[in-house]
C-alpha cells in the first residue's frame, strides 16, 4: 500500500469511527435521559364542590365569592418522572381564588407535587410531580383548590356545572354544580372589598370604588381603618385612580372604565398614621368616579380561616358614607376550617368545688392578642368559640374570694382541640388561700402603763389591717388570726406590727418575725443626776477620785477626779433610772483611792445628794516634865 493511500484509508477509518461514536452517543443518552412531559392519561379519580369549610353549597353563589373544588387523583405505577404534569381546564367563567400555589403531600410531609392556578380564560390547575411520584408506587391521595364566578367572563346563569378536563387525554371530569343567579345592581358612593395575596398570605389587598354614580363631589374625604392588631399599611402600594364608572352590559356588575393613575396629584392629601388613612378629595366635577387600590401586610404568618376587617367611612358634602370588609385566610390542598374552635375551661377549687366568676383573657399567642373572655358560670365551666386553630394562652384576671390566683398562663395548643367539637378543654384547679396567725408579746423595760395599742399591717404599707389593746390582765399577748397567707397575685404576704402611740418617756423596739411572733419592747428612756460633795476634816489633798457603781456591783461606771477648783463638787447626769428587767436602779459613790492618814465617809442619798467625808488620823507626841519646888508629892496628875 503506498503511503498516499495509506493515509487515504486511515483518514476512511477515523470518520468511520467518529460517526460510530456519534450515533452510540446519541443512542446512549436518549436511552438514560429523561424529559418532562404532560401526562397521556387522566389521574382525577373525582370531584366535587364546597364551601371554603368544606361543606356542600347549598345556597346560590354569587360573583367573586370564592368555593372549593375538590380532588382525587391515583397515579399510575412506573409512568411518573419529576417535572411530569397534570393540567386540568376549568369552564370560561370561573376564575382562580388565592392562594394559586399548593402543595400535595403524603403523611409524613413529603411533598408529591406542587400545584399552580393559571389566571386564564379559561383558568386552569397544573400539577407539577416531583421526584416523589417517580420513586412510589401506589400513590394516590386528594387536594382541593379554590375558584371564584368572574362575573365579566362568566355568561351564563342558573345551575352552572363545575368540570375539569385533563389535557393529556381530554378526560372530562364532573365536579358539580353551583347556581349563580345574578342581581341587578346600581352604583353606590362607596364599597370596598378585600382579598388574600395569590401567592403570600401575609399580604391582603384591598380595593375602594368612590362615587359608582359619577356624580360631582363636593369637599370629599375618605378614612379607612383596619380593624386588626399587628396589620399595617404598605405606603408605597398606594394607587389612586380616575375613570369612569359604568354597568355592564346585563346590569349584574358596575365597571370602571377609561381608568387612569392620579396618585401623585394627590401625595400630599393622603396621610397614614398607624391603622389608619385619610384622603382629602376635595370638590371634583361630575362624570368621574375614583377607585383606591392599597395593599397591607400582617405582621405575623396568618393561619387559615383568620379573618381581617376594615372599614371605610367616605363624607360627600352634607353626608357621610361607611362600608365594612373583610377577607378570610384561605389555603388549598391542607387542613384548617375556619372559625369552628372553642376553648372551654373547667373551673375547680378544693375537693373538686366548682368555681364560678372566675375570668380569663385569651390571648393569642402568635400575636400576642386578646381575643375575648371566658368567665366562668355556677357549675365552674366556661368557653369562649369562633377562634382558629392555633396556639393560646389563658391568663387568670379575676379569682374567687379565698383562693389564690394563677401565677403562670395556662396554654392551650394546636393539638389540644380534639374531637368533632373542635373543643379544647383545659381542667383548671384553685389552691385556697391558706390562713395563718400572727403573735404579738408586750414587754416593760420601767414601769408598764396601763395598756397600749398595737397595729397589724403589711410590710410596706400603711394601711391598718387589724388592732389591739394590750394590757397586763391578758399578760400583755394577743394573737391575729385568721390571715391571708397569700396577695391576690399569689405572693406570700409579710406581715408586721407597730405600736400605735408609743408612751411618753418610752422608746418602742419590734423584734422577733412573723413566724414565731413579734415581741414589742418599751424601754423607759428617764434619767436621774447623781451628786456628790467632797468635805475635808484636815488639810486638804489636791484631789481624789469619786467613782460611780451600782449598789451591789462591783463595776465602775464613771469616774470623777475632784478637786478645789470646782468647789469638791460633781454631779453625774444621764443615767438611766431603770434597768432592763424593770426595777430602779441605785446609784451609789465610792471614793477610789482614800489618801493616807484619812478616813472616808459617804453620807447622804441618791435624790439628795452623797458627801465624803475624809478625816485626817495622824498622832504626835507632848512630853513633860514635872519640877517641884519644895518637897515633890508621890504623883500628879497632868
């Protein structure tokens, strides 16, 4: 083989090779690689219509009222990818009703798949698989949607049907009927209507029609005023348009027309202040009406069935217009049924007592909002309905004489609401408010008085509870009985007594608790002098030390140094007359030191006065001698 053709034939074999890994390429992933695509057959296994509670309509609807449609379906086994779809077509004439995205899923919260509203003509549901339905087998289960009558699209009236048909295979299935029958209307100079966000429960939308009628407005204002706690005006959302109010064209609905968007001329005439707006309108001319568009956000995630109310008050001239919505938390495909839950309380004190009149705020615990009172009646139960399913808390405001209130909130939780009443039943036991006593001991330092006064109060307090004359024929004692152990709040009470008018020359003490009894201790608070005089029979020392003790004791109590300079004279003062136990106390004075070659006397009393007396004692000698002139005698006498 020469070398061109060679080359000739490798080149051959190369495109041979890479167009064989071409195809086997193409081949091996249009065999592993999957697309989504609309199911070829129908999955609805039945339908049917309610209210938004889920009860049969029985009543004829009307236009923009939203009713659900319910669903159930069964997948085939082995045929499910993630992203396949199921998409069902309503009749012209109904129109989607929020929230237009749900979720179906199994018992354990795994989600199968994801459902959406198409806001169409006609409107349709689509359902979207995830991976779930492709990994089981023998999924089935059931959903439900909401959807309203458009009262612009839809043209017929009386007994409408309900059908979805599955675009896989154009399976019709029959869901029910409604009755829709239509009432003339006329234009009014005010209505406002309100609805849940399409796609966030925390948003609601609302929408004003002024002045349906088209006619001149003369110095117009508008206030409007959201009635729930914890919703807010979004500030930014506000529209304020113009145009032009007319009927439809068989007198069941009233339109606004040739709308344009008038909101900056009036930026500086509409004011939000907390749950409220106003508009100044002013004077406009006939052949215009006005719409207001605004949205609000709760500040809280919402549960279903909660309602929020609003009301809008429109003065025209010499009169004033008022219109009052509101809309519900709807959902689809999950629980919730409205306003259909009670709390009922049963009410006990001891031994199982019934308590009546005892109340309680409920308050919700997701915003932290009362929602009423339960008061409780003779046979100690009480309730209060109309409440969602969420979590409460009960808080005890008013507790029957003798018992003690609540300290903490009783809670009541999600799961709590049992049973086809939807009750959530709380059993609720008083404590009684124990009684205790209080002991008072009267005690006499100096003589005792005739009797004294003592009060009892809480500590703190200057309100006197009770009072009582003690006197020494109930050995100066009493006891306060009958107590409340605890304050109405449920914290214990400390208690104290005080003397009421304590005697004059008496000082007041209180020692002691309340607990082993107070005892109150009045110290007789006279005082007497002591005086005391120095006399000298002798020349006089310079000075001496005057001590002074109590007869019988050894102890010093004061001491003075006396001297000439002040006359040899003391007087000690402030000495208390009486001693602890009661007796009067006798003073005495000693001198301490008494100077050599003297003797000490104390003469006098305590009332009027002591002198010491010190003696001078010291001997000397005289001697004699006897001269006789003539003859001596035997003896003399000298």
């Amino acid at each position: 083989m020469t070398g061109k053709l060679k080359r000739d034939f490798i080149k051959r074999s190369l495109s041979i090779f890479l167009a064989f890994v071409m195809v086997f390429s193409i081949v091996l992933q249009s065999g592993i690689t999957s697309h989504a695509e609309e199911l070829s057959s129908n999955v609805i296994t039945k339908a049917f219509v309610t209210d938004l509670e889920g009860n049969p309509i029985t009543a004829p609807m009307d236009a923009w009222k939203a009713f659900r449609v319910n669903a159930e379906y069964a997948l085939p086994n082995n045929q499910v990818k993630e992203g396949d779809t199921t998409t069902l077509t309503l009749p012209v004439g109904f129109a989607p009703s929020a929230p237009f995205n749900f979720e179906i899923k199994d018992a354990s919260n795994n989600i199968i798949a994801n459902g959406k509203l198409v806001d169409e003509s006609p409107m349709k549901v689509v359902l979207t698989y995830t991976k779930y339905a492709e990994e089981h087998s023998g999924v089935k289960g059931s959903f439900y949607f909401n959807i309203q009558i458009n009262s612009g699209t839809q043209t017929q009236t009386g007994v409408i049907p309900v059908t979805l048909t599955a675009k896989g295979d154009g399976t019709v299935i029959q869901a029910g009927t409604v009755t829709y029958n239509p009432h003339q209307v006329t234009g009014v100079q005010l209505i406002k209507g309100g609805w849940m966000d399409s796609g966030n429960k925390t948003i609601g939308h609302y929408k004003i029609a002024i002045n349906q009628t088209n006619k001149e407005m003369v110095n117009a204002k508008v206030t409007d005023t959201l009635l729930n706690p914890g919703v807010q005006y979004i500030e930014d959302s506000f529209k304020i348009l113009e145009g032009k109010w007319v009927s439809n064209a068989t007198g069941t609905d009233i339109l606004f027309t040739e709308e344009s968007d008038i909101t900056a001329q009036y930026k500086d005439k509409l004011k939000v202040e907390g749950n409220k707006f106003t508009l100044d309108i002013g004077n406009r001319p006939a052949g215009k009406g006005m719409m207001i568009r605004y949205k609000v956000k709760i500040s809280y995630e919402p549960v279903v069935g909660e309602i929020f109310k609003n009301k809008v008050e429109l003065i025209d001239g010499d009169k004033t217009f008022s219109y009052s919505a509101s809309y519900k938390i709807t959902d689809a495909s999950g629980g919730g049924e409205g306003y259909v839950y009670k709390i009922k309380v049963n009410k006990t004190g001891k031994n199982g007592i019934p308590l009546s009149g005892v109340e309680f705020d409920v308050i919700r615990v997701r915003n932290n909002q009362k929602v009423g009172t339960i008061t409780t009646g003779a046979d100690g139960t009480g309730e209060i309905g109309n409440l969602v399913l969420d979590k409460y808390k009960l808080v005890e405001t008013k507790t029957p004489s003798g018992y003690l209130p609540l300290t903490e909130p009783v809670f009541v939780e999600e799961s709590d609401f049992t049973g086809n009443d939807k009750i959530a039943l709380k059993n609720i036991v008083n404590q009684p408010n124990e009684k205790i006593s209080v002991s008072v001991t009267k005690k006499w330092i100096g003589p005792a008085k005739d009797s004294v006064i003592v009060e009892l109060r809480k500590v703190g307090s200057n309100d006197v509870l009770q009072e009582y004359e003690l006197k020494a024929s109930d050995n100066w004692k009493h006891t306060f009985t009958g107590l409340d152990k605890y304050e109405d709040d449920g914290t214990l009470i400390k208690y104290e007594v005080v003397e009421k008018n304590v005697p004059e020359g008496y000082t007041s003490e209180v020692t002691g608790t309340m607990e082993n009894g107070f005892t109150i201790t009045n110290t007789n608070v006279e005082k007497v002098e002591v005086s005391v005089t120095k006399k000298w029979v002798g020349p006089a020392k310079d000075s001496i030390i005057v001590e002074l003790k109590k007869v019988g004791s050894n102890d010093v109590l004061q001491e003075y140094e006396l001297k000439a300079s002040d006359n040899w004279k003391h007087t000690f003062t402030n000495l208390p007359k009486y001693e602890d136990d009661g007796t009067e106390i006798k003073y005495e004075v000693v001198e301490k030191n008494v100077p050599e070659g003297y003797t000490s006397e104390v003469t006098g009393t305590m009332g009027d006065g002591f002198t010491i007396t010190n003696t001078n004692v010291e001997k000397v000698e005289v001697s004699v001698t006897k001269k006789w002139v003539g003859p001596a005698k035997d003896s003399i006498i000298v």
